[in-house]
C-alpha cells in the first residue's frame, strides 16, 4: 500500500485512535519516508494520551531539520517540549509572535532549574551573529523585550535533581491546553541515542559490557553518591584505550562523556544523573527492535536482510537506526566475563563483537 493511500485512510478515522507515545513512535518507524513520519506527528501529536512522554517518538527524527518543520507546522507553542525538554535545540525565528512567546517559557525553565544553555546564539538580519556570552537577557521573561527580528538558537540542558516539573506541568496546562496532575512516576524520561555525541554511546556500551548493569558500573566509579570530573579521570584513567580504542584524544573523550552526563553543569555526576546512560541504552535496543520489524517487514527473511545491507557501500558500519548514527563506535572486543561484585572483567582479548549486551 502506497505511503499517500495509508495516510488518507488514517487521516479520516485518526480521531478514533488516541495513542499512546510508544504507539506513535513504533508507527513512525513503519515506513522510511520524511513525509510519513512527518503528517503522523503532526496527524496524532493532539491526540496523544501521555503527553509527557513525547521524547520517546521525538527522539526518532535523527534530522533537526524534520523537527523544525514539524515544529512549525503544528505551531512552536503547541508543540513546545513543556515536560522533557532535556538537550532539546531551539532554533526561533523572533520575527513571529508564536516563537516569541515560546522564548519566554524557556527562559522561566532557565531561571528556575539553573539551566546549561550552551551554546546559545542570535544571529540577526544581517547575519552578524551574537555569541550572548553574558547570558541570555533575563528581560527576555517578558514578551515585549524579546527583540523581534533574528534568529535564536539554544540548547537546553538541566541536570536531573534541578527539574522543576511543577512549572513544566504549569506551563504545559496554561499554554499547551494539557490538563493534567502530573507526578514524576508518571513520565517515561527519555534521552535519545541521535541527541549524545559517540563518545557516550561507546562509554555506555563498555559499561554495559563490563558490569552487571549501570548502577554497578557507578558504583565501582563514582564509590560515592556523586562523581567529580578529577575522579572521574582518576578511576578510568588505565581504561581509557580499553573503552574508546587506540585514538589520540581519550582524555577529551572522557571529558565529553562527564559533561554530558553532568546536564547543569554543575561539575559532579549524581546517581540519578548516572541514570541517562539508562535511558539511551533503552532507546538504543529500542531501536534495534524497531529496525529488525523493519527489516522483517521489507525482506523475507533477516538474513536476506542482512545481505542486502552488506551490499550498500553507504551504509558501512553505520547503523539502520533512526538518523543513522552509530550504536558503537569502540572496536571489537570480547565480551569477557564479570566478576560477583558487578566489577569490569581483566579480559583485553580483541577477538570482534560489536553486538555486545544489544538484546
């Protein structure tokens, strides 16, 4: 059935078939066509029952340019990240009202969590381009200061303990029309594997492959209920080679990985923030389920499948995932076995495996 005909027939009874966000995601993955996922978020987005969790099937789109367009399709207030606005990028265009009042709900989040907004920009009509190395105006909390011509580009990063749901909750019902009561049991925190730079990906796969689980791979680092970056270094330091390979830049590497993990900034890893290794490792084999549907639906078999790929010199070692990245970029290695404690193995065999703890 041709892409056109699907979206027709969905487009007449969508109003029957509210979704939940992990329904929606699993039906954009059905079909690799920007207009598909595109008219389906923008076809459900009003119609979702858990709102709260939209990162799941946003985390998809690998292009910031599908999000943008989604974005104004379906209005920037509307479809504003109130809930999980967690490494978002922003990219408002201030000529237009709707932008500008999307402004000012970020700036209240800033205020109020202590964000990490770097890098931010406003690049005006001329193309001179504002590093707002002071910060982004506070004034910008009130709409009629926000400048109304430019471009304002930011990424939002907040670290796990500073969330204020209470105002995201807030703002969710007074401008996105969401009544809810929403507690935190109740979001599904995501992060996406399109959204962390490799370097963490391959980090959160040697610790997937070296531990029991995550929170044992912290606690043989950290030893504490935080993490500082001195520690950090300190304790993986004769590990670094085993974990991003034989590169020259592995102690940048690690700082990368700290960094991200370390979402305000702050210079110190909680055990909760620990947590959003969790959550691109459920993303990553997400992504994987969803790819081997995929395939099963488009080929015979898995194995015809896997032929195929082989075949595609564009594809290389890259994955099938949703925007194309890389599930791993650390060279083959063994498994190795673990130790009772949940410790890393000794084992530094470099027999190949990149499939290593996927499923």
């Amino acid at each position: 059935v041709e892409v056109s005909a699907t979206l027709l027939v969905l487009r007449s009874m969508a109003h029957w078939i509210p979704l939940r966000c992990s329904q929606l995601r699993e039906l954009i993955g059905i079909h690799d066509d920007v207009a598909w996922r595109s008219d389906l978020y923008v076809l459900f987005y009003f119609l979702l029952v858990d709102i709260q969790n939209e990162k799941m099937f946003r985390a998809r789109f690998g292009k910031q340019e599908e999000l943008r367009n989604i974005r104004e399709r379906l209005g920037w207030v509307a479809s504003f990240p109130f809930i999980q606005p967690e490494r978002a990028i922003f990219e408002f265009n201030l000529e237009y009202h709707d932008c500008r009042l999307a402004v000012t709900f970020l700036i209240q989040l800033i205020s109020r969590e202590q964000a990490n907004v770097r890098p931010a920009s406003l690049t005006d009509e001329a193309g001179n381009v504002d590093p707002l190395s002071l910060g982004i105006p506070r004034s910008w909390d009130s709409l009629e200061k926000i400048p109304t011509a430019g471009m304002f580009c930011v990424t939002y990063s907040v670290g796990v303990e500073d969330r204020a749901l209470g105002l995201r909750r807030t703002l969710l019902d007074k401008y996105g029309w969401w009544k809810t009561s929403l507690v935190d049991v109740d979001v599904q925190w995501w992060s996406g594997i399109n959204e962390a730079p490799p370097v963490v990906l391959t980090f959160a796969e040697w610790c997937n492959r070296e531990f029991r689980d995550l929170q044992a791979a912290h606690q043989y680092i950290a030893q504490s209920d935080r993490l500082a970056a001195s520690a950090f270094e300190l304790r993986l330091g004769d590990r670094k080679q085993d974990i991003f390979g034989n590169t020259t830049n592995n102690s940048e590497s690690l700082q990368i990985v700290f960094r991200y993990l370390d979402g305000g900034g702050k210079g110190q890893i909680s055990r909760a923030q620990w947590k959003v290794l969790e959550q691109l490792s459920l993303d990553s084999k997400l992504a994987l389920r969803e790819l081997a549907m995929f395939l099963s639906e488009k080929c015979k078999t898995l194995e015809s499948a896997g032929v195929d790929i082989a075949q595609r010199p564009t594809l290389g070692r890259r994955s099938a995932a949703p925007g194309g990245r890389r599930l791993s970029n650390a060279p083959g290695r063994s498994k190795g076995s673990k130790d009772s404690t949940g410790g890393p193995s000794n084992s530094n065999s470099n027999s190949t495996n990149n499939n290593s703890n996927s499923n």
